[in-house]
C-alpha cells in the first residue's frame, strides 16, 4: 500500500511540473545577466563606450580677456516628471506646479536685480499646461534663452523606442518655436538620460549644442561612434545641481543652503583660477523657494565680485568655443 501511494504522489507531481505555466516577462528579466559587460570583447566594449563620447576640448579665451564663463540655467520642469510617470498624487503635483506659481517669478525677479542672462530649458507639455511661463521668461529685463528639455520630462531609456523618442522631439522642437517664435538651438536630455537614439536624432535636428553629459568640465565636441558630430556639448555635473542637495522635498540629500552654498562657491572659485566654464544646473520648483533663492542671489553676488566674469547664455557661449572644432 505504501508503494502505491508514493507512486500515486509521484506521477502528480510529475504532472504538475509538467504543466506548470511559461516563466513570466518579469522572471524572465529577473534571469538576466546582471553583469553582461564581463562577457563582451574589447571591441564590442569600445562599441558601447564610444557611442557618444568626448572629441576635442574646446577650451580657449574668453571674450574680452574675461577669466570665467558663468552660465546659469533652469529646467523649468514644473509636474512633468511626476505626470510623465502617470502619478497622480497632488501633493507632488503641486510641489511641481510651485515652480510656475512662484519659484520662476522669484527667480526671474534675481536675475533682474543682478542683470544676468540665464538659460531655461522647459519639457514642451510644461509650457503648454504652464504657458505663462514662456510670458515671464520673454518678458523680463534680462534676454534669457528657452532650449528644448523633452515633451513630458520622458525618461528615453526607459522609454526605449526610436520612433517614439522622434515624435516627441519634433513636438518639443515645434511647440516651443511656435510659443516662443524662435527655434531652440540647445537641448537638454529629460533627467540627462539619453538613448542609444538620442546623440543621432539631437545631430539630425540641427542644434547647435547638448547640455546633458558630463565627460569634461570644459565644452567640448560631441563624438558619435567615434566620428565629430559639430554638436558642442556644455557639460553638467551634479555636484553643481540643486536637485541631488534639496530633491523633490524639503529634506532632500543635504537641505542645507549654507553647505550648498559652499560646494558652489568652491566650484566657481577653481573654474575661476582655470579659467574654465561654470556652468549650474537648477529647477524652479526647487532652487525658488525663498531661502533657496536667496542663497543663488548671495553666490551671484559673490561671482560679480571678481573681476573677468562673463555670464552668458548656454547658446551664447556655444556659439563663441564652436568656431573652435575647425581650428
């Protein structure tokens, strides 16, 4: 009797096995390679470095026999990033939305006051739900610059389809030049990230510069497998980003202005002595809260102190080190 039960229980289970269901995407994802580098050739390796990469430095003088060129931007991503995302928590949309309320005004009201030329780079669905934006930024004192920042802050990587990634650059492109009446000439990739599409589609449009990689401290041409691109890339960092210090709350990373402060202050200090470019990457909705914006308006004050400043726009400064890809 034994016997036949236990071969009873085994032929189920057998059964079972058998007919268990195909491993799910998920699983199947799950079973992937978590380290696929380690089984690539050399050349295979430099395929997937080099995609987009480096070329030549384009560091030379600066107009006027200025020391440091000092560019100021803002994405004025407002909500996009969260209903890019499908979340529809209004607590976090309305942090985004602050940024349209009153962290651009405030911004706007600085740069005013201390008379320099900033960079906006604005996700194309943020102006459309925010158009008063483009108004504030068109209208005050100050010639500032729109570049194109994405339709809905869309994370490329993730969204991972050519055709897709076109579509929405084109509206990008095309929404803000009818907004604004002139066509962009800088992009800045949604959260930085690019695509493998990303550096072909940006050459194709014919802009004149990138400002989302960060292979130099100093502008630089842009390499597309291994072949010069005539795009300048005006690298970022996140050393010099507000969001890794104060994120999308008020506790971010490091809230602190005073700690912020000095890690922007000891990066324009070196740029200073190298006579580099200092470039800072910013966010309405996180930088123009008033404690917040009152620590860039003391760091703008501290840079006018010294002497052989340029601020200028991103499309101004690309367009004085491109003439050096040639030379």
């Amino acid at each position: 009797m034994i016997r036949y039960l236990l071969a009873v229980y085994l032929t189920a289970a057998l059964t079972s096995c058998a007919r268990s269901p195909e491993p799910t995407a998920d699983a199947q994802e799950a079973r992937r390679d978590p380290l696929p580098g380690t089984s690539l050739s050399v050349q295979q390796l430099k395929a997937q470095m080099f995609h987009v990469s480096a070329g030549k430095r384009l560091k030379g003088s600066w107009p006027n026999g200025a020391k440091v060129a000092v560019g100021l931007s803002f994405d004025v991503d407002n909500a996009t990033a969260t209903l890019s995302t499908g979340n529809l928590d209004y607590e976090l949309l309305s942090r985004g939305e602050y940024g349209a309320v009153d962290g651009l005004p405030r911004i706007l009201r600085i740069l005013d006051r201390q008379q320099v030329p900033s960079s906006f780079f604005i996700p194309a669905a943020s102006a459309v739900l925010h158009p008063k934006v483009i108004a504030d930024i068109q209208g005050a004192r100050q010639k500032h610059e729109i570049g194109v920042h994405g339709w809905i802050h869309e994370r490329l990587p993730l969204l991972d389809d050519e055709k897709e990634e076109q579509r929405m650059l084109n509206l990008s492109i095309d929404t803000l030049t009818k907004m604004t009446g002139t066509r962009p000439t800088g992009y800045r990739a949604p959260s930085w990230k690019f695509s493998k599409w990303t550096m072909g589609q940006v050459k194709a449009a014919g802009f004149l510069y990138d400002s989302s990689l960060m292979a130099s401290d100093d502008p630089y041409e842009l390499l597309l497998d291994g072949k010069p691109t005539g795009v300048v890339e005006l690298p970022i960092e996140r050393i010099l980003d507000d969001a890794p210090y104060f994120g999308s709350n008020a506790d971010g990373s490091n809230p602190s202005v005073g700690d912020v402060y000095e890690v922007f202050q000891s990066e324009f200090d070196v740029a200073y002595e190298e006579r580099g470019l200092y470039l800072l990457t910013m966010h309405p909705h996180m930088i123009g809260h008033r404690s917040r914006a009152a620590m860039l308006e003391r760091l703008i004050e501290y840079i006018k102190k010294k002497p052989g400043v340029w601020f200028a726009t991103h499309e101004q400064i690309a367009t004085y080190v491109k003439p050096l890809i040639s030379k």
